[in-house]
C-alpha cells in the first residue's frame, strides 16, 4: 500500500511511497482510509522540529486527524463493515502514571504516553490503518467527509471542559466568551461555545473572507486587530494562535475571575523578567487561571462527536476549504490565506 511518511527531526524528508501494509498488532480493526486532516504539528513533523518513529523504525507515518471507512470489525461486534470511524490519537503511557492508569491520557504526567502520527506510533495518512476498538469512535454517518473535524473538535471539548472546571472554584455565571484565532481550532470553540449558549466573540487578522462570514454565520461577533481594542471584558478566553503578543493581551484583557485556556503552540517570543512579573501581577488581582490544554481522553472524544453531529453541515462543510490527493500532500502542507482546514483524501465517503 502507499503511505505518507517522514523521518523524524530530519527536515525534508517526507514522501508518498510503498509502505507495508498495517500490522495486526495496531489493531483488530482494519480500515480503509478515506481522510486525513492536515494541522501545524503535521507542518512542524515534516519540518523536522517534531515528532518521534515507532522503535526499531527510523520513518513514521504522518496523519492524526483521520477518518476511514471499516473493511473488517475482526472480532469486535461493536463494529460492522462499512461504518465510519475516527482514531483515537493518544495511549496512555506503559508504566501507567496515575492519569493514564484511569483513562486520562490527555494528562500524562510522566511523559512517556505515545501518539499516532506524531510519537512512536504510525499515523493515518496509508491507504489502510489498524485501530484497537477501544481507540476507534464511530462517527454520525450523516457527517460523511465532515468527520475528518472530530479530532481538532476533541481538543476544543477538553479546553472547555478545562475552562468550565476552573470556573467551579467559585460562583460562576459566563456570559462573554473570547476566541483568538479564527483557524479551525478557533472556529470549532465558537461553534462549542455558541452551542453552549454563550456570546462569543472571534478575534484574527483577517480582515474579510470565509473566516469572518463564517464568525458572523454563527451569531458571533467578529474582531479583526488587537485584543487590546475589542472593547469587552470577556469571562473566558480560549487562545488558538500561539502568538506572544495575542498572549500577552489576552492575559491583560480577561475578565476578573476568568480564565485564559491556552490551545495553541507558537515559537519565540522573548519574555523578560519584568514581563512575567507584570503578568503574575494581573493574574494574582484578579484572580485569574491561565491553563494549558493538549489532547483528549475519551470522554472529550464522545462530547465532541455528539457536538459535531448536531452542528450544521453546510456551516462545518465550510471548515474544509481543500482537498489535496496523497500524491499531492506536499500542496497540503502549504498554507495559502484562504485555507481553514485542508484534508488528503484517501478515498471517496
Ligand atoms: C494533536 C494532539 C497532540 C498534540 C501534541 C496536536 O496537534 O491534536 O492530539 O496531543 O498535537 O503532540
């Protein structure tokens, strides 16, 4: 079969190739794929900044946003030929720390949990995958191409579980919700939070385009510029750009008592020793949590396919603004202005 693989840490040197077919010890499941989505970790992967082979292998397949269609459930009557699925991304580490040992990978505390597509275990971008069933969601097969988004939904489900737990610690009544970044990420937490009643506000770059209709499509308000001049104190924020500046006014512009729940990975970005005295300052005023979310457990995978699957399609359809052939995947990995989600497909739903 063919597969998109990488050699980790090592720049350039991704290729669409041969690649032996999936080995049963992945999974009993075995899939036939019909999506991968395309996100930055994939982008750094390839750029050799990221991402770890399996031992005893110096390639690794690339892909953790996936979607595929069952070709043989194996031995699991939970699962039957045809039906679309997901793969969970992350297992939870040997040892097990205590996280892991209950079922939330998402919270590894040793470090030594493994990822599909990203640390010591094959992605999902080969014509065919494995999965274990207990790793494997089915998704609403109404969604049909839309449930390659149920993997960038999952971290957006934890981050607002986070930002809802941290909230408990006191009265709590959450009206203004702010997103910064209007990627996907970005615009799957206001689709949540809008679900969820509240009003949201986006804030990105873009001036005009896909990215602020689809903001305004949703009963949200759009904001283009700074957070400094959104003009309201919002009672969370959920950050997807990873950009120190947007950061650093995002921790000066919540609300007291609020929450800044960070999603994004960024680079750089100088933080001097008065900086970081300024922002503990700001957050020991008013009271504020800044937290970091990455990954999901299973309970975040179940909330968000039941989010996506009573979302609109022709809004979701919206996410996906490309879709590349594996041959093609090197034009997936570019990022051109007008792209939102961009996903290689493997076959038709
Ligand atoms: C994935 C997560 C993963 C994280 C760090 C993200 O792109 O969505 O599942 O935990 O990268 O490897």
């Amino acid at each position: 079969m063919k597969a998109i693989t990488v050699e980790p840490k090592k720049p350039d040197t991704a290729r669409y190739e041969d690649f032996p077919e999936p080995d049963p010890r992945d999974g009993s499941i075995l899939v036939e794929a019909v999506a991968v989505g395309v996100c930055g970790t994939d982008v750094e992967i390839v750029e050799g900044k990221y991402g770890w082979a399996p031992e005893g292998s110096t390639r690794l397949v690339l892909g953790h946003e996936s979607l595929g269609r069952v070709i043989d459930p194996g031995f699991s009557s939970s699962f039957k030929k045809g039906d679309l699925v997901v793969g969970i991304v992350r297992r939870p580490d040997p040892v097990p720390c205590p996280a892991c040992a209950v079922g939330e990978w998402d919270m590894c505390r040793n470090g030594q949990y493994t990822e599909r597509g990203i640390k010591q275990i094959h992605g999902f971008m080969s014509e065919r995958w494995r999965i274990e069933p207990e790793y494997a969601m089915k998704v609403d097969p109404s969604l049909g191409l839309l449930g390659v988004l149920l993997e960038p939904t999952t971290v957006i489900a934890k981050a607002l579980e986070q930002v809802v737990f941290i909230g408990r610690r006191a009265f709590w009544e959450p009206r203004t919700l702010l997103v910064t970044g209007a990627g996907p990420i970005g615009l799957l937490a206001a689709l949540a939070a809008k679900m969820f009643g509240l009003d949201v506000h986006v804030l990105d770059r873009m001036e005009s385009g896909t990215k602020p209709d689809l903001v305004r499509a949703l009963g949200a308000t759009y904001h283009s510029g700074s957070v400094k001049d959104i003009g309201i104190v919002p009672d969370a924020i959920i950050e997807c750009t990873g950009v120190g500046q947007v950061i650093a006014d995002s921790i000066q512009a919540i609300g007291s008592s609020g929450t800044v729940c960070l999603t994004g990975v960024g680079h750089g970005g100088v933080i001097t020793t008065d900086a970081t005295a300024t922002v503990a300052a700001a957050a020991v005023l008013k009271n504020n949590v800044i937290v970091g979310s990455v990954n999901a457990n299973k309970r975040h995978w179940y909330k968000a396919g039941n989010l996506l699957a009573r979302a609109d399609r022709t809004w979701l359809s919206c996410l996906i603004t490309r879709c590349e052939k594996p041959e093609n995947f090197q034009q997936a990995l570019q990022r051109k202005p007008d792209d939102i989600k961009v996903v290689i497909q493997f076959s038709e739903v």
